[in-house]
C-alpha cells in the first residue's frame, strides 16, 4: 500500500499488543530524560544537552513513547516526536528503537502511533529526516525521498 493511501486510510500492520502485550505507548511529555539519553546511547547517537531535549520536547506537536512494563517497573525502549505548523505540515524527528527490540515490528508500530497522531490533526504532509542506515526502513514504511524532486536545503552557523 502506499504511503499517501495509508496516510488516509490507516496502517495496515498488525496490531503489535497481538505479540508483545507487556508493550504500551504514551504520548505523555514527562519524560525522563536521562533514560532517553539511555536509550538514545544504545543506538550510539551523539549526546545533547538535556535542557535542549527537554525544550525540544516541550515544543513538540506530538511526543510518542514506548516503553516495557515488567511488574512495577518500566523501560523506555522507543521514542518518536513531530514538530508541525498545526495545519498542513509536520516533520517527524528522533524516532529510536533499543537495539534489544529492533527487527520486532515496534519501530513500525511507532511510527504508526505517531502518523496517525498527525492525522487525526488532519496533518497530510509529513517529512523526516533519515541517516543512511535506516532509509529503508522508513520506504518499507511507504516514506518516498523527495516525492515532487524537492530538494532540502540547509543552514548552519559557521
């Protein structure tokens, strides 16, 4: 199916409760954030100050966490954000899955979460910005590069 249908339509994976139902999300933004930076270590992503993940967050259209309940306690293992003009675009940043969990369908399931966040905002134009590693993962998940031959440009202080 592709992405623009899906986008309309709804995803159509499996639900991932069906397999891992010690598994949830929550879009709620306390986040902690040193077990964020845990998570993000494991993936071997450059550290960020904390105070301009919290703020980035906190600026956030829609912060999407995922986490393993084992008794009381909880692991985060997945995370996804958008930043949107709350109309027409959004840009889906920072979306991490634990290596221990990867090639399981969650990084999918996250992604469904948070797509169809955007499109219960009636959002219909997402982008995201992907490192070469994972490209694939994101056209699996119906992602085009440059769907019209537009082209990012960039800016960066000196």
């Amino acid at each position: 199916m592709s992405f623009w249908k899906r986008l309309f339509t709804g995803s159509d994976s499996a639900s991932v409760s069906e397999t891992y139902n010690n598994i949830f999300f929550t879009s709620d933004r306390e986040i902690d954030l040193y077990a964020l930076e845990e998570l993000c270590d494991a993936v071997g992503w450059s550290r960020r100050p904390l105070r301009k993940v919290k703020k980035a967050i906190d600026h956030s259209f829609c912060v999407i966490s995922m986490y393993e309940q084992r008794g009381e306690f909880k692991q985060l293992i997945g995370f996804a954000r958008a930043t949107s003009d709350h109309a027409f675009n959004a840009t889906i940043w920072d979306v991490v899955v634990h290596p221990e969990y990867q090639g399981k369908g969650l990084g999918r399931a996250l992604m469904d979460r948070i797509i169809a966040e955007l499109r219960a905002a009636d959002i219909s134009n997402i982008t995201l910005f992907a490192d070469p590693h994972v490209v694939d993962f994101y056209r699996r998940l119906g992602f085009i590069p440059d769907p019209e031959g537009i082209r990012g440009m960039f800016w960066y202080p000196d």
